[in-house]
C-alpha cells in the first residue's frame, strides 16, 4: 500500500494534467487559416525576406489576408507564382525578371570630381556633392548593390556592378540599395539594352562620360516597330514592341545601347 498510495496520486495528477491540456489546447488554440496553409506549402521556404516580408510565413500571411501580390517570392520564380495564382484564382505576369544596371562608365572612360575618402558606400558618397562621379547620373561604383544581393548575383569589375543573369532571381534588393536609381527589373532574355541613365543634355554628357547617351535620336528614327523613344534626353525602350533586330543598336554612334 506504501508503494500502491503515490501511484495512484500521481496517475490521478497525470489525468488532470492530461484532461486539463486537452480543453486548453481546444478552448484556447488559435485558429488556422487553411488558405495560408495551401499557400505556405507552395514557397521553397529559403526565408530570403526578397518578398519584402518577414520570411515565408509572413508572406504567406500577407498573401492570404490580400495584402501583398503572389508574384513576389523570386527563389520559388514561375513555378511558385502559378501555383500561388491557382489557388487565389487570379491571373499574375510569372515572366521572370533580372536586374539590369544603365550605366556604362567604369574608372577608365568615367570622369572623377574630386577624391573620394569616406565610407565606402555609395548612399553615403552621394551625398558629397552627388559622388565623386562627374556624371551625377553614374554608377559610383562602391557596391551597395553588390552587398545588398543575397543570392551572390553581382560582383565588383573595373569598380563597376556586374550582374550574372544565370544567379539573379529578380529579387529587386539591389534595385533599393542604389541611391542613383540607377537599377531596373526587366524582362529575362531582353538582348538590347539602354545603358545610360544621363538625362542632361548632349554637350553636358559628352563632358563627364565616353559611352553617354546624348539624346540624339538616332535610334529612335532606326527603329521600324517605335520601340524605342527618347524621353527626357534618354532613349527608353518598350519591351512589349522590341523585337530584339539591335538595329538601334548600329545606329547609336555612342555605343549607349548594348
């Protein structure tokens, strides 16, 4: 009885305990929501927060309750989208998009202002005198956006970002991090490209830069689709009418447009 006693206290403690768990975990469990669930288990689950969001759980919160778009999560890419589109029963763009940097300067064709000696990080450069750069346009080439990707998609040439299309997912970190605005998405696989960002007017760009664009309109006239117009002294190209014949591309005397 000695031994027999504490058993049957502890067994009739245990079934407390045990019943007492069980109407917690009922009355005061919180409830899930089984569209989030769906969508959760669709993303790759990498936590990389390029969606903007506190990880994959966060986005897929946000998604659920309607408040972020089903596009946005670019390790999952294509296939995460049209999965996520399926299940809210909306049609999205899945086309995928790279990072594409419109400048063409580098330490050997781009002037330099005055000597530089700082912290090494463009936001902070750009506010001496908009950088060191004489283009205030320019790339100043101190990698915010190279330290900025989480996917090891841009590396440092010639004191300039380079941007590898095979690694970048479209993530768009880089393209918050330039303080030049200097960096776009754009559409995978676009094979003629603007890279000048100047919008000064030609006599000013021939001054700070070799491979300026100097609004002159060539390119423009060239293009038998108008794919490409000048605006603001900067020729731009719509990408839904280009058909990637690079004729804008021979005309430009500048070699602006690569």
């Amino acid at each position: 009885m000695e031994i027999l006693i504490p058993v049957i206290i502890v067994t009739i403690i245990g079934l407390v305990a045990g019943l007492g768990l069980a109407l917690a975990s009922k009355f005061m469990s919180v409830p899930t929501d089984e569209k989030q669930e769906k969508i959760r288990e669709c993303l790759p689950g990498a936590n990389c927060g390029a969606c903007g969001f506190s990880g994959c759980d966060g986005y897929s919160e946000a998604i659920a309750k309607g408040e972020a778009e089903p596009n946005l999560c670019a390790p999952g890419g294509a296939e995460a989208a049209s999965k996520l589109a399926e299940i809210l029963g909306v049609q999205i763009d899945t086309n995928p998009k790279v990072a594409f940097i419109a400048c063409g300067g580098n330490r050997e064709i781009t002037k330099t202002k005055y000597l530089y000696s700082g912290m090494m990080s463009c936001a902070a450069a750009n506010l001496v005198h908009l950088g060191p750069v004489e283009c205030e346009y320019g790339c100043i080439g101190y990698g915010d956006c190279f330290k900025a990707c989480p996917f090891g998609a841009i590396t440092m040439q010639n004191g300039k970002p380079v941007i590898c299309e095979d690694i970048c997912v479209g993530c768009g970190k880089c393209v918050n991090a330039c303080p030049k605005s200097l960096i776009s998405l754009i559409p995978k696989g676009t094979t003629v490209r603007v890279n000048c960002s100047n919008k000064q007017k030609g006599a000013n760009v021939v001054k700070v830069c070799a491979v300026s664009c100097i609004a002159c309109g060539l390119c423009e006239r060239t293009c038998e689709n108008g794919a490409i117009k000048v605006v603001d002294n900067i020729a731009v190209i719509d990408y839904s009418l280009c058909t990637k014949c690079g004729k804008c591309k021979d005309a430009c005397k500048r070699k602006a447009i690569v």
